[in-house]
C-alpha cells in the first residue's frame, strides 16, 4: 500500500512541475526561504545533516506535526554544530525517521523540521527564526 501511495504522490508531484510552470518561475525570496534544511541524502545509509541553506532552488519537504508534551530532538545554540556535522538516527523521534524514510522514497533530499532547523534557546523557545 505504501508503494502505491509513494508512486501516486511522485505522479503529482511530476504533474505539478510539468503542467503549472508559471509556479516555477516566481522568484523565491531570500527571506521566505528556510535558513536550514537537513540533508537527508536520498539513500537508507545516507547521513544525516542540518546545513546552511545557500540555494533557494532546492527542493525540500516540510514535515507538520504536533510536538506533544515529551522533549523532542531540537537544534539549539550548544547542539547546531554537532547537528551539522550528523545526527544520530538513532536519536531522532518515530515521526521524524518516518517522514525522513518517505522524503528519501520520493528521492527529495532535504527536509524541513521546525525543531532541528530553526534554532532555539536551551528554554525551547524559538530565538531566530532562521
């Protein structure tokens, strides 16, 4: 079932960029584009990755999802630069392993994960949101 989901998703996702053009050729603005995205790489043993986002071409998911009240693996001043270097699989929540594992199936290799991306205080509380 999830083979002929990730299949359809790919058809629109491919109908999307061949019949709306004029969707492709907005320009993106610097400032509404995430300042990290997380290189997932497209592969199972890939590494992965937060990275500075230098091109706003690049295509990326964007997970939803509702944080609950358990911590959650976030990017904070004392974790970003071990977060650049690889974060744990291991260490990642069910939810983001899951929409980490969809994104390489639909071959897309970055996400976009508010608590990883965006940099928040030992608090929690987002500080930039960059």
């Amino acid at each position: 079932m999830l083979d002929v989901c990730l299949r359809l998703a790919t058809e629109w996702i491919n109908s999307g960029q061949e019949e709306h053009p004029d969707c492709h050729s907005v320009q993106r603005l610097p400032d509404h584009f995430p300042a990290r995205l997380i290189n997932i790489g497209v592969d199972d043993g890939d590494i992965v990755r937060l990275v500075e986002t230098i091109n706003p071409d690049v295509s990326f998911v964007a997970l939803s999802y509702c944080w609950g009240n358990v911590g959650v693996l976030k990017s904070t001043m004392e974790s970003i630069k071990s977060h650049m270097t690889g974060i744990s699989w291991h260490s990642l929540p069910k939810t983001f392993q899951d929409a980490i594992t969809i994104t390489r199936r639909l071959r897309i290799p970055y996400l976009w994960i508010d608590a990883l991306c965006i940099t928040l205080p030992m608090t929690g509380r987002p500080n930039q949101a960059k």
